[in-house]
C-alpha cells in the first residue's frame, strides 16, 4: 500500500483519485475548490488543504489540473523541503513538449522526480482499460511502476525524454482520434441531409476500422524505410476522390473542413513530386513543412 496524493478533482482527476483508491492504496485529494473533494472523500480518501500537505504525505504525487501554468502556480507555492526525498510528481495534465521540459526545469529545484504523463482514455476507462503514458526518468518509473498500473492496463513507461508522453497524446488523441472523430459527424451531417440516418452510416463507417488496423501499421513501415511504392492507391488517386468527395459536401452548403483540409494535404505532397506515391508519403511534405 503507497500513500498517493491527487491534485485536482475534476472529471479525470476523480477518476484517478477512485482508481488508486480502488487499488487498495491510501490517497490523499486536493482542490482549489475543496468541495470538489467530497465525493472522493466519501469514497475512502483524506481531504488535505494545501498542495504543501499533499506532497508532504504522499510517496507520489499526480497532478491533473486544467493546463500547465495551473501545474507551475502549485508546484511554486509549495513550501520549500516538505517534499521527502526521492518522491515523485507524476503531471498528467495535458499540455504540450515545451511545457513538459519546462516544467522539468521547474522542478530541478524541488526533492521531488518528475515525471510527465497523458491519458489516452475517457474518465470512465481509468482503473480499467486505459491507456496511460508516463516519460522522464527511467528508474523513478521502477519505482512507483506497481502503482502507477492501478490507473489503467494501458500504462506504460514511454521514453526517459520528459515531453514524448505530451507528444503521443497531441498527435494520437487530437491529431488522429479526435480529427477521426470530427470526420465522422462530418460526414453523418452530409449523409443526414439526404436522409440517411446515423446508426446507418455508423454501420458502414466502422468497416474501415479493420482497414486502419493494418493501413495504419503499414505506413508507419514506409515512413521509417522511406519507400512509399504503391500498387493499391497513389496520392493522386485519393486527390481526384477527395477533390470530387469536397465538392459533393460543399454543394449541399457544408464546409467540409476536415476533408478540404486533407485535400491541401495531398496537393502539397502532388507539388512536391509525391503524386505517384503512397497516401503515407504526404508525412514527408508535411514533416519538411514544420
């Protein structure tokens, strides 16, 4: 049993907070708003007042707070030595690189091993399926691994490079997921107007994903060998569909920003001589443009 102290009670933070409770652990909670921790202290957890009491009783500290400067704003009014030696702060606020390095440097002041996280997973899946990211320090990692796991069979040590757990979730949750996502009301709004339902689109729509499951791995092989050959669907292929997909959209008086945008995507990988090559040959044009 490890003592864990939560910083934050909103929807993830209470989640977390129940997850280590439910794992068996003692778990201490803070809140700007300490009504906030009521909730979880009917649950089982100790209210603490100030971020100084949280990281003076607990062995390790998880922070899920609204962004990074909320993170900064804590970590600095905690007073000086309360923290014992070798504790460690997990953040798994969500953010961005710059922030986790910074916030890194924020704490090379402090007794306490940073490290830095992302949930990739919705309240409801954490102490269950969820997938968590933890980067920073390799041997802080071993050390509070066996707790740490209570959050989700997802969790897993990344890199010791402190901003790529923040890298995986901007680009796999927001990036891909969420822009995923976005696509299909996008294209439920078009199908809507001529009177297809959503459950029935859904049915179709979900097709794909066992198409993703192995076109996803497959263009992750060519972008690392650099060999976008393809004898299945070039760049130029999907740019006359996609063209022809946005005019379609546009027509009935939609935007069709998420299609347009990919369309700009693949005229650009076109312009650069990229037209007869694999739909993952549009990283290179945009890798380059970054």
């Amino acid at each position: 049993m490890t003592r864990v102290s939560v910083l934050g009670m909103g929807l993830m933070g209470s989640a977390v907070a129940k997850a280590f409770i439910d794992a068996g652990h003692e778990v201490a909670v803070w809140n700007r708003t300490p009504a906030k921790c009521v909730a979880l202290a009917n649950h089982g957890a100790r209210t603490v007042w100030t971020p100084s009491e949280a990281v003076a009783w607990g062995e390790v500290t998880v922070a899920v707070l609204s962004d990074y400067r909320a993170v900064e704003e804590v970590v600095t009014s905690i007073a000086p030595g309360c923290a014992a030696p070798g504790a460690v702060f997990l953040n798994l606020t969500t953010g961005d690189a710059a922030a986790a390095r910074d916030m890194e440097k924020t704490f090379a002041s402090t007794a306490m091993t940073y490290l830095d996280g992302a949930v990739l997973a919705y309240p409801k899946d954490v102490g269950g399926t969820a997938d968590i990211l933890v980067s920073g320090p390799e041997a802080a990692w071993h050390t509070c691994r066996d707790v740490l796991v209570a959050l989700g069979s997802g969790t897993v040590h990344t890199s010791e490079a402190v901003h790529e757990a923040n890298v995986i979730d901007t680009a796999a949750t927001g990036g891909f997921f969420c822009t995923a996502l976005g696509a299909f009301y996008e294209a439920s709004a078009y199908a809507s107007h001529h009177g297809v339902p959503a459950d029935r689109l859904a049915a179709h729509a979900v097709r794909f994903l066992d198409l993703l499951r192995t076109d996803i791995p497959e263009g992750a092989r060519q972008i690392t060998s650099g060999a976008y050959e393809t004898d299945q669907a070039t760049i130029d292929t999907y740019e006359a569909a996609v063209d022809l997909i946005t005019d379609t959209i546009r027509s009935i008086g939609q935007p069709a920003h998420i299609s347009a945008g990919f369309l700009a995507n693949l005229r650009a990988a076109q312009a650069a001589g990229f037209g007869d090559r694999s739909l993952a040959a549009t990283h290179e044009v945009l890798r380059r443009s970054a």
